[in-house]
C-alpha cells in the first residue's frame, strides 16, 4: 500500500521547483497539482512512506530557501475515502 505526501507553497513557480526536486530525490509520483487560490499551490505525492519522507525533506529545504513554503505532511496509509476526496485514482 501506498503512503501520500502533500507540500504547500507560496506561488506557481516555486511549486514546480520543489515538485522537480521530489522527484529527483527519492521515488515517488506526482499526482496532482492543486491551485489553493491568493498564490497558494499544494503538490501531492504517493508512494512507499519511505521515499515520501526523503522526498518531503527535500522539497521543503528547496522550498525554504526561496521562503515560499508553507506546509507539508506525509499521511501513511491514507483512508480510502480519503483517497476519493481528493480525487487520486488507486
């Protein structure tokens, strides 16, 4: 079973900049992008808790040295109706 990592930032670009480095650094899928609103973008990430937590590592020091994060949480082995709410395919 999988795990899910979420990660907020301050703007669009710095979003991409942080789901880039997720990417790189450990295993994980992006699966979705999520447009908050006043600037705010949520990039969500599955995978095993492992690499969810290298990867949250990560992105959140890229995020923090343009000052644009502004949260991030890993959920081990999210809740099915969870999964449905935010609208990821299993």
């Amino acid at each position: 079973m999988y795990s899910l990592g979420f990660i907020e930032t301050m703007g669009y670009v710095p979003a991409f900049q942080v789901a880039d480095t997720m990417a790189k650094a450990a295993d994980v899928e992006i699966v979705k992008k999520v447009w908050v609103g006043a600037g705010l973008v949520t990039i969500v990430i599955k995978g095993e808790i492992s690499a969810i937590h290298t990867a949250l590592d990560a992105g959140a020091a890229a995020a923090n040295q343009t000052g644009c994060l502004e949260a991030c949480l890993a959920v081990a082995h999210p809740a099915k109706s969870l999964v449905r709410m935010i609208g990821i395919e299993e």
